[in-house]
C-alpha cells in the first residue's frame, strides 16, 4: 500500500485574523456598514451629530464660570447666544442644593449646612447594607465611624478634635484589620470565640429617628421619645401574647405605641429636655428647598411606600372582604387623582378637618400624601408580581404547612418582589421626579428656585443654563437607581424563576 494519508501531519503555524475583521474597523463593518441601507443610515446620523456637537460643544466650554450677570456673559461670548452662562451656576449653586437652609450669612446665625450633608452622608451609611450585600460588617462600621470622624472633625473645638481623631482612628483600626484579615481566617477567629462587631442594621434601623432631628432640630428626647414608642409596643407584646394570645396581644401592642405618641411622648420629651438639654437649632420647613427638599420627600416616599404597598396589594388578594374593599377603594381613589390634586389637599384643605390651632407641618403633609400616592401604585406593581407566580408555590406553602404569614415571608413574596423588581424601580423613579410639582404649593424645590433665580436682574434670560444643571442632577439620581435595578436583577438572576 502505497504511504498516503488525507489528514494533515503537521500543523499549520497560527496567522493573525484579518484586520476588516477585528478591532473597531471588524465591529463598525458588523454593526454600522453591514449592507447599504444601514451604511446610509449611519452616515446621515454621523452627519447630525456632527452639526448638534459644533453647536453643543462651544456653547457648554464658554469661559463664563466667573462672570457676575447675563450682560457680563454676553460681552464674554462676545454677545448674542453663542455661549452658556456659567455664571449663574457658580453663584447660586449652594441655594439650588440647600434652598434657604441657615448657612450663617445672617447676622447672628451660623452655617447648619452641614446637618443636611450629615443626614445624606448617613443615608448612605444605612441604606448600604440593605442594597449592597458584598460590603463586610466590618467596612459598614469604617464608613459609619469616618463620617462621623470628618463631622466632629468639622465642627471644631477641642471635645470635637478629640473626638474626631479617636473616631477616624477607630476607622482606622478596623479598617486596617478588616483589610488584613482574608474571610477565611476571620471565620476562624470567629469560631474560636471572637467577639464580631454589632450587625449595621441596627444603625439603619435608628437612622429613620436620626434624619428628622438633624434636618429640623430640636430636642433630641422627641425623636428618642418617638423610637420608644416601639419599645413599648414590643414589651406589651411580649408579656401578654403568652397570655391572651398573639392576636390580641399584638392589638394591645399597636393601641399602646398609639397611647405613648399621641399623648405621652410631649411630656416625655419635655421633662428629659429640662433635665438633660440636648439639641441642635430648630429650622423652620420654610427654609427648605433645592435638591435637598426634592431628595428629602423621594427618599421618604420611596422608603415608606414599598411595604405599604406590600400590604396594600396582600389586602386586594385577601380573601376577607372588608380588608379587601378597603384596599381596593384605596388603590382605586388614589390612582384616580392626580398627584397635584392631592398636593392641593395637603396645602389647603387638610388643615380644614384638623383641630383649631393644630400646626400640621407643609412638608409633613407633602410626605403623607407623596407616599400613600407612590404606595398606590406599588401595589399594583406588587400585585402584578403575585399574578404572574404559579399556582404551585402557594400550594408548595400549605404542602410545608405554613401558616398565611410565614408562607407569604418564605416563599411568596420574595419570589414576587424579584419579579417586580423593574416596575419598583420604575415608579421609584417616577416619584422621585413627581417632586418637583410641589413648587405649586410653593415650596421652593430646584423648579421653583430657578423661577426665583430668574426673577434677580442680573439673572433675567437665564433659561437653558438652570433647567440643564437640574436636568443633570435628576439624571444622576434616576440613572444610579436604574443602573441598580440592572445590578440586582442580575444578582437576583430574575430570568430563573
């Protein structure tokens, strides 16, 4: 037989792929001029971008940060509309983010601005472990102890230096260890009897209490006094489910926290602060404004309305008929209004059903009708979330005999919260940007300062500058919640029911 064979002996040497065929000419050839139509269509819009950025480009770089008016940019630019007025932005920046909150340019007063800046940087502090799972216990309690560190730091004196230092050094220290230590050799410390630090929920759990005192002020015995409401509440249930039972129990639990805010946390309050005084100054609703007012109604909005919305769409499926005609009622109404009638509600109407004399705060009635709004909605997305489960989980549940609660904890709603992720953050989103119609009841949020803005001589034209910077801020706080949305979903991996 003769020694032929039609397999290859030897192996060709590599060659690199061609080059139309990689890199940026092998995507744009794939993508952009994959056949004539979409070659056309891909230089028209080449086209259009071009003559938008000569345009956009000069006009946004315009050397106007430093001028004091309108007339002053114009003669910069060279007149007419050939460049943006920074100007504006560089003077009235801090009064679109704070409003008219206190920032000691008064006679007599001091800055309080850092009691805003304090709440948010606290906000991020304790929304963390909640959204972000892949933080340590530890770095929670590094973040948490530098803000408060840079805070005492900022406020100065010899107890706050000291302080300051002793808690970025705590920072520090954990900082260091958490750093040092890998997840392995933590665990066995751990299991060899190592103390862990407190769960940072706890800190989120207070924070609710925290924010109202440092955006109002006050006394800090009412919100100490508001939190042990709960206490009460919980040590009623504690010693008399065991004897009237859980129910019961639980009801006597809820008309004592009700007993101890309605009519005992005042004289609580009172009598701590005549012998304990402890306080920040008191800023009326009124100076509110700016993107502190817009972030301060979302954030409560968002936060309150996601578990009463739970409940609200648990109600409409439930199976009790009063519980669900209240429910459906409620959603039915809400959703039939608009927000800015609601808004007019609380502005003007709300105080008419209240006692003579009752001082409902503006921006506490806003809150209310913000959230119960918001919470209508989500009770629909919810709902949506527990149709689109199978039959076959409910009966999973009563198949492991689970109670209502307990099958609604451990197996329904977490399914149907993953599910409903998009349209949570959805009308998160919506909420958040619904803030602005509060400016027609006349608090001044980012709209309503730029109105004012314009009203000052030095100002009048300004238009696009304003409305930009604001769309820029709102587009910061929607595109972070929905770049969230996309990174929970894919940790969640919802396309795996």
């Amino acid at each position: 037989m003769s020694d032929m064979s039609y397999v290859r002996s030897e192996m060709l040497p590599e060659r690199a792929p061609p080059a139309s065929q990689v890199g940026f000419v092998g995507w744009a050839r794939a993508n952009l001029f994959n056949g004539i139509g979409n070659s056309i269509l891909t230089v028209l819009a080449i086209v259009l971008l071009w003559y938008v950025l000569a345009f956009l480009l000069p006009w946004i770089f315009s050397p106007t940060w430093n001028s004091g008016s309108l007339n002053e940019c114009r003669e910069i630019v060279g007149g007419g509309h050939g460049g943006a007025c920074w100007g504006v932005i560089n003077e009235r920046w801090q009064q679109l983010l704070f409003g008219f909150y206190p920032n000691g340019s008064e006679e007599g007063t001091v800055d309080q601005r850092w009691r805003p800046i304090l709440a948010f940087a606290l906000l991020f502090v304790a929304v963390i472990p909640v959204l972000f799972n892949m933080i340590s216990r530890r770095m929670n309690w590094v973040i948490l102890l530098a803000v408060l560190g840079v805070t005492a730091l900022y406020q100065g004196g010899g107890f706050g230096i000291v302080l300051g230092l002793a808690l970025l050094g705590a920072a520090a220290f954990v900082g260091f260890k958490a750093f040092s230590t890998s997840k392995q050799d933590r665990a066995a410390e751990i299991a060899a009897g190592a103390k862990r630090l407190p769960n940072p929920l706890i800190f989120s759990a207070i924070y609710p209490f925290i924010a109202p005192w440092l955006l109002w002020g006050g006394s800090i015995w009412l919100p100490v006094s508001a939190a042990l409401g709960f206490v009460v509440g919980y040590i009623a249930y504690r010693f008399l489910a065991p004897i009237v039972g859980s129910l019961l129990g639980m009801i006597i639990a809820v008309v004592a926290s009700l007993i101890w805010w309605l009519f005992l946390v005042g004289g609580f309050a009172n009598l701590m602060q005549s012998i304990i005084p402890i306080g920040l100054d008191v800023v009326e609703s009124r100076n509110f404004g700016g993107f502190m007012l817009s972030i301060t109604i979302g954030v409560v909005a968002i936060a309150c309305s996601l578990p009463i919305g739970i409940v609200l769409a648990l109600g409409r499926q439930s199976d009790l008929l009063i519980v669900k005609a209240l429910c459906v009622g409620f959603i039915e109404f809400i959703r039939g209004v608009p927000l800015i009638t609601l808004l007019f509600v609380a502005s003007t109407l709300l105080n008419i059903f209240l006692p003579p004399g009752t001082n409902f705060d503006i921006i506490l009635r806003v809150l209310i009708m913000v959230t119960l709004f918001a919470a209508a909605y989500m009770a629909e997305v919810i709902r949506g979330g527990l149709a689109a489960l199978p039959t076959g989980q409910y009966e999973a549940a009563d198949a492991l005999g689970l109670d209502y609660w307990k099958a609604q904890r451990l197996i329904i709603m977490p399914q149907a919260l993953k599910i409903s992720i998009p349209g949570i953050v959805s009308t998160f989103i919506g909420v958040f940007k619904d803030t602005v119609l509060v400016s027609i009841i006349g608090l001044l949020d980012p709209l309503g300062l730029s109105n004012g803005i314009r009203g000052d001589q030095n100002w009048n034209g300004i238009v696009w500058e304003l409305y930009g910077f604001i769309a820029l801020m709102f587009f910061i706080f929607c595109f972070s919640m929905s770049r969230y949305s996309m990174y929970l979903e894919r940790r969640l991996r919802t396309d795996h029911r």
